[in-house]
C-alpha cells in the first residue's frame, strides 16, 4: 500500500532555513507527481510546492523564490527546502500524492 512518511519539522527562527524530507513507497515513485501542501491553524489545506516525474515545479506564490522541491528517484524520497522562513510558514506539512494519498504530516513552527 502507499506510505509517505515526512520528516524534518522542528521550530525554527525567522529567516532560517530547514528542509523537510519524504520517504515514499508502495507505488512506482519515479512515475509520480508529488506534492508539498500545509495546513495553518485555523487555515484550509493549500498546496505549496508539486514535482513531476520529468521533474517540472510549479509552487504557490507564497513561497516562490524561497522554497525549492527535489526528488531523488533513487531512494524514492521528496525534499522541500524552505529558505528565509517567515511567521506564516507556521503549519503542518503534508507529503501527497494524487488522487488521495496522505503522510502523517510534520510540524513546522517559525517563531522568535
């Protein structure tokens, strides 16, 4: 069955950086579109940052030019780097893969 298990979320200061890894299994990783998404308190959930197979991005204005999602097909892992990180970052962040494919989801917190 799928598993995407996220890791990497911790408190982090503004400006600071940290990025959050996936492992995936249970389906042909090398062939699927993977996708960042985070939910903030109180917030809908909202897609951050999404991977092709050929590797094309598209990310959410939000985070455009301080986020980059990565791919390691080999070891069947997603990554989101998250630069000069802000208050509003503040959410739990989610691994996904469509239709309806879900991780635990990981905290992270951006504060002083």
């Amino acid at each position: 069955q799928v598993q995407l298990v996220e890791s990497g979320g911790c408190l982090v200061q503004p400006g600071g950086s940290r990025r959050l890894s996936c492992a995936a299994s249970g389906f042909i990783f090398s062939m699927s579109t993977m996708n960042w998404c985070r939910q903030a308190p109180g917030k809908q959930r909202e897609l951050v940052a999404q991977i092709t197979s050929g590797r094309s991005t598209h990310y959410a204005d939000s985070v455009k030019g301080r986020f980059t999602i990565s791919r390691d097909n080999a070891k069947n892992m997603v990554y989101l780097q998250m630069n000069s990180l802000k208050p509003e970052d503040t959410a739990v962040y989610y691994c996904n893969k469509i239709p309806d494919y879900w991780g635990q989801g990981t905290q992270v917190t951006v504060s002083s």
